[in-house]
C-alpha cells in the first residue's frame, strides 16, 4: 500500500474528498497513490497540509539520508531530520522555487473550439508571489491563450487565481470541468441548474456549465502584462 493511501485513510478521508479539500480532482489523487504520477515536493506540500501530516512522510525522506525531492523542474537533496516545511522567513535552496514566496504558473493552454486548456500538467514556472496572495493557500498565475475574453483578457497575459475566493458577478473565472478541461471566463450568477458565464468572441454571449460538467471555479484577482 502507498503511503499516500496510508496517510489518506489514517486520516479518515476518501480519495474525493482528499482531492475537494486540497483544490484537485480524485484522479489526480489516485495517479498519486498508483504511482503513475510523481509524488513531487509541491504535492507534499499540498496534501501534507490538508492531511496535518508531515510532506516529508509523503516523499519518504523520514529518517533518510541525502535523498532527493523534485521541486517543479528542479532536484533538492534533503538530509536526515530535514523536512520540505521551512521556516518561511528563511530563504529557499539555490535555484530551488520557495512555495511560501512563488507560486506555479499552472500549465500552458491547449487550443480548441472552446478555448480549453488543461490543468494536469502540474507548473510549467515559478513566479513571484504578489503581495495581496501572500497569505493566501494555493495560489496560481496561468497564461491567456486564445481571444473569447478580449478586451478583458488578452492573449500571453498572466493572470493570477485565488482558488478559493467566492467569485462575484463580473469577476473573471478559471472553471475546471470534470473532463479537466478549463476556461477562462467573466462569472455572471449560479443557477440551480449551473454557472452561467460570459464570453466576447466571436460574439458576445452568455452560457451555462451545468453542475454535470463542473468541477471547480477559481477567481482571477489580477494579472501581469506580457
């Protein structure tokens, strides 16, 4: 048995709902406990926090010696008693991205008909954190691919999420489907039936995504130029 698994069911969680509170989907979380999908330092990080367990146990490095975990694209060595949580006032390894002082830039779009993009494909960057997300869990910049959003949203800009502020009417949106697609939207109201969102091109519309076909919304809360 993994040790995520472990872990996951000494914590009394289910895959879902290990996958609702750490802002992923249950497919994510079992390619995690198969092994088909790397258990790197950033998911320590994240379910070691929602679990109130060590990310070192996660990576296996309990008790240890000059083993190594993968930060984004890069390898760090961690030595005995030596655990991926920091002191966020230190500062992180050489060439190594400090998850308390950056967050990932999530990856890159994949165009459609829709102007979906995925969002497994784990950080493609690191950039600094902003100040107004300094405090916030979990949050990430992604890229405008595509032109359904402009004037609003303009291609190779950077937006910044919040995955867990409450969108209000007017506010842009990352909506995630179950089939992992994404979009980048204006949220204009929930209805029992879904969320209706707005784009502008081709032409503008509002649309729904029903509860069926959603998985999660993530607010934009600001954006960087190319």
């Amino acid at each position: 048995m993994s040790t995520l698994r472990e872990l996951r069911q000494a914590a009394g969680l289910s895959q879902e709902k290990l996958a609702e509170l750490a802002g992923t989907s249950q497919p994510q979380i079992n390619k995690l406990e198969a092994g088909t999908r790397k258990m790197t330092l950033d998911w320590a990080i994240k379910l070691g926090r929602v679990m109130n367990v060590d990310p070192a146990a996660l990576l296996g490095l309990n008790g240890s010696s000059g083993q190594t975990a993968e930060v984004g694209r890069r390898t760090v060595t961690l030595h005995p008693g030596q655990s991926p949580r920091r002191d966020p006032m230190q500062p992180a390894p050489l060439g190594a991205p400090d998850p308390y002082r950056s967050m990932p830039v999530r990856a890159a779009a994949r165009g459609g008909v829709d102007q979906e993009m995925f969002l497994e494909d784990g950080p493609i960057d690191w950039i600094p954190k902003p100040v107004y997300l300094q405090a916030v869990r979990d949050p990430y910049a992604m890229y405008v691919v595509g032109e359904s959003m402009m004037p609003r949203f303009r291609p190779a800009q950077l937006l910044h999420v919040n995955p867990f502020k409450p969108p209000a009417p007017g506010a842009g949106v990352v909506v995630v489907k179950r089939n992992k697609t994404v979009l980048i939207k204006e949220f204009v109201r929930r209805t029992p039936e879904g969320v209706v969102l707005r784009e502008y091109r081709p032409e503008d519309r509002e649309f729904l995504v029903s509860n069926e076909e959603l998985d999660t919304m993530h607010t934009v809360v600001g954006l960087q130029e190319p």
